[in-house]
C-alpha cells in the first residue's frame, strides 16, 4: 500500500458527534480511539483522541479532539496526515525531514504507545503535519 494524504480534522469536545455525522452522510466504517483507552485518565479520558472513517468511496477523513490550551477556530484547525505502513517507513521519513525542515516540530518523529511511528510538525508556511506508519507488515 502506498502512503495517503488525509485530511485531519480537529473538535473542541464534540469530534465523536462530528464524525457519526459524517459517516452517516458519507457511509462507511468508523474507527475510534479514546484517550483513555491510551492511558489517560482526566478529564480528556473519554474524548476522542483518534478517529477514521474509511468510505467505501475512498474517502479518508480522521479526526480528535484538541486537548486543552490548544486554540479551537472552527474551519482553521485542519491538519494535513500523511500515514503509511512499515514498508513506507524510509519514504515517510523523508517526507518527515523535509516537511519539518525550517519548521516547527511538535512532536518528535518516535515510536508510540500504539505501536506506530508518529510526528507533528508546522511547516515554514505556518501549515500543521502529522506523519504517522506501521512498525510492523501486517499479518
């Protein structure tokens, strides 16, 4: 599978509600990971850390909610995704030097408690990124 570009999606508390919204407009099957369910227990725990909705279509859209101090402008939060599996592990780091290269990087590109590797950066062009790939082939 080659890597993607997806649109990323963030809410102020209601990314849940959003994406049954979209999956119910668009179809498909949703996918979704709370805060909790990585380790958290405060007051984020049953927020959405992680969603993805998969359309039949081809359609890919992911989403979460911000944690807070993080500033929520309607229409302004998108992220752009850039995810893979492990065989596009040497391709995704490239993207990853290149993209972070005069930019900001919020979250180093590291192994995580889900298993993949996973980054954020802003851009030179004040442009938010994630990167996100397999560690392992699947089964």
């Amino acid at each position: 599978m080659a890597s993607v570009l997806s649109p990323y999606l963030n809410f102020d508390g209601n990314a849940l509600e959003a994406m049954e919204f979209y999956r119910d407009a668009l179809g498909g099957d949703l996918e979704i990971n709370t805060y909790g369910e990585m380790g958290e227990t405060g007051p984020l725990k049953d927020k959405i850390m992680h969603s993805r909705l998969q359309t039949g279509a081809g359609f890919t859209i992911m989403a979460s909610d911000l944690p807070p101090g993080m500033e929520h402008d309607p229409g302004q939060n998108v992220t752009l995704s850039i995810t893979g599996q492990a065989a596009d592990a040497e391709e995704i780091r490239g993207y990853w030097r290149r993209l972070s290269e005069s930019g900001t990087v919020t979250m180093p590109l590291e192994k995580q408690v889900w298993g993949d590797e996973f980054g954020s950066c802003i851009d030179r062009f004040g442009i938010p990124w994630m990167v996100d790939f397999g560690t392992e082939e699947p089964q």
